[in-house]
C-alpha cells in the first residue's frame, strides 16, 4: 500500500487561528502559523459549502483548516493522532478519520465552525488505517485497512459510526479477505442504498478489488478485476444516474518504491460491473482527487519528471473512455511523496472546475503554507464543425521523448475550407497547401492534411469521399 504526505516543518499549533491576509501577486495566499514549532503533515484538502478545507496533523495532533475563497483561514487541532480522510456534510461540515493518539483508528465529526459534533475510536484487534470516509445518514462509513492478530494477512475494512447521546457508537463493521493481504482505498454511497468499496486484494499480484454491501453491512458482493500486474482501485466518484468512475494505478511491480505505470481508469455500473476501463499515460505514479463533469470524470495525475519529483496534471475522460485530455497545471517540480496532497480538484458552484494548489511558504515564516484556487485548465482544442471521429490513440515518442495522445477527425468538406476555420481562430497557424500546423498550451497541438499526406493512421481510415483529415495532439513529456 502506498502513502503519501506533504511534510512541512510549521510553527504553532493553529489552535482557532483566525486571519486574513490580501493575496500576493502571484495568487498565493498564506497561512502563517503561531506558536511553538510543530510539523505539518497534510493528507486531505478540497470543499465544503462555500469554504476550502485542509486536513492532516500538526505534531501530534489532528489539524483541520477551513479557508474562504478571500484568504480567511480558522484552524483547530483536536487532541493526539491525525486526520487522513475527510469529505463533507449537508451541513457544510466534514466527517473525519484517521488515527488517535496511541496509533488506533478514529472517526469523527465537526460542524461548519469546526466544533466536534461527535468523535470515536472504534475498538480493533490490533490497528487499522481509514483511507476514505463518506458522511450518511446518522454518522459516517468508513473504509481503509485492519490487521488482525493472525500475522500474514490483512482485511479490507468498512465500519459505520454515527453519534450516540453525548458520544458515538460503531453501528456495524466488515472485515473482508481470503487469508491474504487486501485493502480498500474508498468508499462511495450508491443511489440504490448500497455502499461501494474499492481497494485491492492479493492472490498472485495485488488486484483491483471491488465489493458492495447493503446499508447495514450485509449482503455482501464482490468482484476481483484479472490483471497480470499489480494494480489498486480507489479513489472512487459518482457519475450522472448510476454511473460510477472509478481511478487507480496499474505499474509492472509493486514494492516500498514508487513505480511508474498508467492511471487507471475504469466506468462501472451499480453493481461493481465494468462498463469500460482505461489504462492511460506513461510514468504515472498517482491518480487522485476524481470530480464527475457532464463530458464523464476529471482528476488529477502525477509523473515522473526527474529524480525524486514529478509533474502534476489535470486529466480530463470522455464517458465512453475512448478520449483523454491531459493539461499541465502550474505547480512546479512536486516531491514523489507529496504529488496526492499537492492538489486537490474542487467542483465550482455553478458549474465548472478549480485547482486548489498547495505548497510551503515562500520566504517564511518558517512552516507556513500557501495555497492558490484558479480555474481549472482544459477544453480540447476545437474541431472543425461535422468532422466524424475516427479513433484515439496514444504512441510513444521517437527515443523515447515522451508519451502522444493523438485522435483523429474526418470530413468531407475541402482542405481549403478546413484550413480557412482554423486559420480565423489561430492567426500563428502556420503550413501550406497540403498541412497547416497550428501550436497550442500544454504541448497540445492542431494539424490538417490532405488524406493520407503525412498523418498518423489508426485502425478507422478515412472514408472514399473525405477530403480533410485532422489530428488533435498532445505531448505528455
């Protein structure tokens, strides 16, 4: 299993600090810590009513943060241990987990001003880890891992708590395995009443693992996805009717490394069942922070760029899984270990995408952070109006220069018309009688041909009567 953090060195323990400060020019905005030194470690962050959040541990010590979209931050620690999941509430609040102080699991929730609500350690053989948590109604699931006392072997483990007079109760817990080593990694409310979990089971290679159980626990389904190398499901997001797009890794090994491999991307139904899947990228070491939009499922990927650091990407899937845009986002050179925690995507009120971006503090105070909201980059590039689709396809680079996503259109309007539509809207397109070229952001890139005069071909070729054919790139160094 692989686990990721943002480890800041900070300075206070940010009990109920409350500011706000004008943003620099550059957008950033900070949040400066008091007190004595402490450590940061930051495991989760995105929305909540009209409000960001931030979460994780400071020291010792659970941290949360809420941060209006003007720079306000209020911020709490709430006793021993750390918050590694968190998701919202109808109240614009958070449901938690994570682990108390002596290392056991421990759920919780807060209301729109921070204030416990209720909280729990629920009792266990010997520990376990919360990866993921959904607010339902009368408290919260859970979902993540439990060791028991037989060595050898892992469960996969749901557990529901909810609030009981002045404290919290476990209402029901799964703990699911074949007397190996698995895992869930997220957990999700389906509109049949059926909770969904996602994770990985081990029989010869790590699998994709899915499992859905009623409201209480029973009734248990499961699926285990064939693969001849190591993959993990998880994190999971809920799609328009009873769509569910679930993200994950695929990479030839598995081990204490990161290793690179493709994000994985799969639409199931209801039932666990797969609709389609996609493998997609090259040197992908994390998929992360999935948000459902009306063209199928949006989120965030890392890969690799050097020693120790890697890119950071937004990744946009049509919802028949047979196109992937990829756009760069402006967050620098990003350690290995902090690519889940260095981003977070958040839905706009209204419509549309933001990237919240996190990173320590530029010129102190020692320990700070900063964090930035900016709308979210994508669109493909326009193509020519009535031009069919032909195919998607994704190709390595001559030597090895880097990963292409091309697709390619068709239509039987003439060149010339093609290339009059695109030179209006791109004045820097460049070419001649047989291509135009035409050079966008993010490697992306435009061109038209004349069929068969220097394009890449797929399995759909161009039919008899096509005059134009299009391809739309883009360069994923």
């Amino acid at each position: 299993m692989l686990r990721f953090a943002i480890m800041i060195a900070a300075v206070g323990a940010f009990s109920c600090a409350s500011r706000a400060a004008p943003p620099p020019p550059d957008g950033w905005h900070r949040i400066a810590p008091d007190g004595p030194r402490d450590e940061i470690t930051l495991k989760a962050g995105g929305a909540t009513g009209d409000r960001l959040f931030l979460a994780g541990s400071a020291g010792a010590r659970k941290w949360l943060a809420f941060v209006d979209r003007h720079g306000k931050t209020t911020a709490r620690t709430y006793g021993g241990g750390g918050i590694v999941a968190a998701a919202p509430t109808a109240g614009g609040g958070l449901v938690l987990g994570g682990h108390g102080e002596a290392g056991k699991p421990w759920l919780g929730e807060v209301d729109r001003d921070g204030a416990l609500r209720w909280q729990l350690e629920p009792r266990t053989e010997v520990n376990g880890e919360i990866y993921s948590i959904i607010a339902v109604p009368g408290g919260a699931v859970a979902a993540g891992v439990h060791n028991p006392l037989a060595m050898g072997r892992t469960d996969g483990w749901l557990v529901a708590v909810g609030p009981d007079g002045a404290g919290a109760k476990m209402r029901w817990e799964k703990r699911l395995s074949e007397g190996s080593y698995a895992f869930f990694k997220a957990v999700l409310a389906l509109p049949n009443g059926r909770l969904m979990a996602l994770g990985a089971k081990k029989r010869d290679t790590y699998l994709g693992w899915i499992v859905t159980v009623d409201a209480d626990g029973g009734d248990v389904r499961e699926q285990v996805r064939a693969s001849q190398q190591w993959e993990q499901l998880g994190p999971v997001v809920a799609g328009p009717g009873d769509t569910v797009y679930a993200l994950g890794e695929s990479s030839a090994s598995q081990g204490l490394a990161r290793s690179e491999g493709k994000a994985l991307v799969e639409r199931i139904g209801p039932d666990g069942a797969r609709v389609w899947r996609a493998e997609i990228g090259e040197r992908v070491v994390a998929a992360a922070s999935p948000v459902a939009t009306p063209e199928g499922v949006a989120f965030l990927a890392a890969t690799v760029a050097g020693k120790d650091v890697g890119d950071l990407w937004l990744v946009r899937v049509s919802a028949d899984g047979k196109r992937d845009e990829w756009a760069k986002l402006d967050a620098g050179a990003v350690m290995l270990d902090w690519v889940t925690q260095a981003g977070f995507l958040v839905p706009r009120t209204g419509g549309g995408l933001d990237v919240l971006l996190v990173r320590p503090a530029k010129g102190g105070p020692k320990g700070a952070l900063e964090w930035r909201l900016a709308p979210a980059p994508g669109g493909e590039p326009p193509v020519y109006p009535g031009a069919r689709r032909l195919c998607a396809q994704h190709v390595v680079g001559s030597g090895g220069s880097g990963h292409i996503s091309f697709a390619l259109y068709a239509t039987a309007d003439a060149f010339e018309e093609v290339a009059k539509f695109y030179r209006a809207r791109f004045p820097a397109a460049t070419g001649d009688d047989k291509e135009i070229d035409v050079k966008l952001p993010g490697d992306r890139a435009i061109s038209i041909h004349r069929p068969g005069a220097g394009h890449p071909t797929c399995d759909v070729a161009p039919a008899a009567t096509d005059r134009t054919v299009i391809v739309v790139s883009q360069m994923i160094r």
